[in-house]
C-alpha cells in the first residue's frame, strides 16, 4: 500500500490564528475543528523514489508544501498534490544529498509488516521523499514543525500491550547487546545505514574536520 494519497485539492485547515480565535468561541463540536497549519513553504520541488505512478515530474517541479498536523501535503502548481500520514514517516531528517539541502523523509509502504524475518522485504518496500525548498534557511522550520506533528501521531505497531513493564523493568534484568556492529546489523541493514550515513547531514561534522585541519598545521582551534 503506498503511503502517498493523491489529491486535487487542499484539506481543510486553520492557522494557528484561527485556530485560537475558533476554539475562544467555545465550538459546538471540538472534533469538528480543522487540523492547525503547521508551517506553509512555497516554491518547493519534491523527488520520489520509487517515481510516484500518476504523480509526474512535471507536478514535483514547483508547489507548496504544508505541514498539518493531521498529514504532510505538497500541492504542485499543476493542481495535482499528495498527502502522507505521519506513521508512514518512519524517518525524517536534513539532508545533504546531491540533488542540494532538503528534508529527506523514509516512507513505509507496508507499516503491518515488521518481523526480523521480513528485514529485506520491508527495505524493499521503502519510499524516499526529498522535499527542496527554494530558500535553504527554511529547512530548520520545516524539519521541527514536521517533528511536532509526527510527535502528535505516534506508529500504533510500534506500541507494545507491555510497553509499561518493559519501561519500569529493573535494571539488572536488562539484557545488553555486547556484539559489534557487524553482528548487530544484518547485510540489509548494513546497506540502508550505509545509504542513510551518506546523505544525512551531520551539523558538527565541518567544525570537526576544520580543528582536525588546524591541528595538523600545528595550531590550536582556538587560534
């Protein structure tokens, strides 16, 4: 099942403005009230891989992206948009790929399936969704408003009948994995870490390299 809805027309929303002004008025229903508009991006372009059937380059080329707090939407100027539901993001982070900065979000194409067992069927299964503003410096306000309202739906699958006895457990029945990362990690996990590693940005890896460089030239950072 694929986690992208396409869509000719925007869901129904309130700014947060509205949305203050509306529930002062005391509504007859509080369900009824429209989901908060997050944060608003125009002249953004998305890349879908796998290519979205139906959703063509022409419509990822230039649009508006909103973040609800109910689905993400993209709405291209060609009329024709998508909206995914926060539990299929099973990743969301700045990233540093070649097509330039953007917010690279990992899509669940099957959220019921997640036995060790089905590891590479459920690689298989991804999506990867690069949003790219025009603006680069708003990707910090895109990335925390995406965080809050994926905050707000949390993947029922991931939730365990004995999460509270699993969280209170004592401490000395704690069983730690002592193994290194090879055995950890299977061979398709090895490869999807190796994939996310090479694209996500890391803020503190240029500082790092730039006092590894002065210390070579025989100067202290601080000079």
């Amino acid at each position: 099942m694929s986690p992208f809805t396409l869509i000719t027309t925007l869901p129904a929303f309130h700014t947060l403005e509205e949305h203050d002004n509306f529930v002062a008025s005391t509504p007859a229903s509080f369900s009824d009230i429209p989901p908060v508009l997050r944060h608003k991006e125009e002249n953004v372009s998305v890349t879908i891989d796998p290519p979205l059937s139906g959703f063509s380059s022409d419509d990822c080329a230039v649009g508006t992206l909103y973040v609800l707090e109910s689905v993400l939407v993209f709405m291209s100027a060609t009329g024709r948009g998508f909206q995914v539901e926060y539990p299929s993001i099973t990743l969301h982070a700045i990233s540093r790929a070649e097509a330039g900065p953007s917010i690279y979000c990992q899509l669940d194409q099957a959220s019921s399936a997640h036995a060790e067992d089905q590891q590479e069927e459920e690689l298989s299964s991804m999506s990867e969704l690069f949003i790219v503003p025009k603006d680069p410096l708003s990707l910090e306000a895109i990335f925390e408003n995406l965080s809050i309202c994926a905050s707000l739906h949390p993947d029922p699958a991931s939730l365990s009948d004995d999460m509270d006895d699993e969280i209170f457990a004592d401490a000395d029945q704690v069983e730690m994995f002592n193994g290194d990362e090879q055995e950890e990690l299977s061979e398709v996990g090895r490869a999807a870490l190796a994939h996310l590693e090479s694209i996500i940005y890391n803020p503190f890896e240029q500082s790092e390299d730039q006092n590894h460089t002065t210390e070579q030239a025989g100067e202290t950072p601080d000079e």
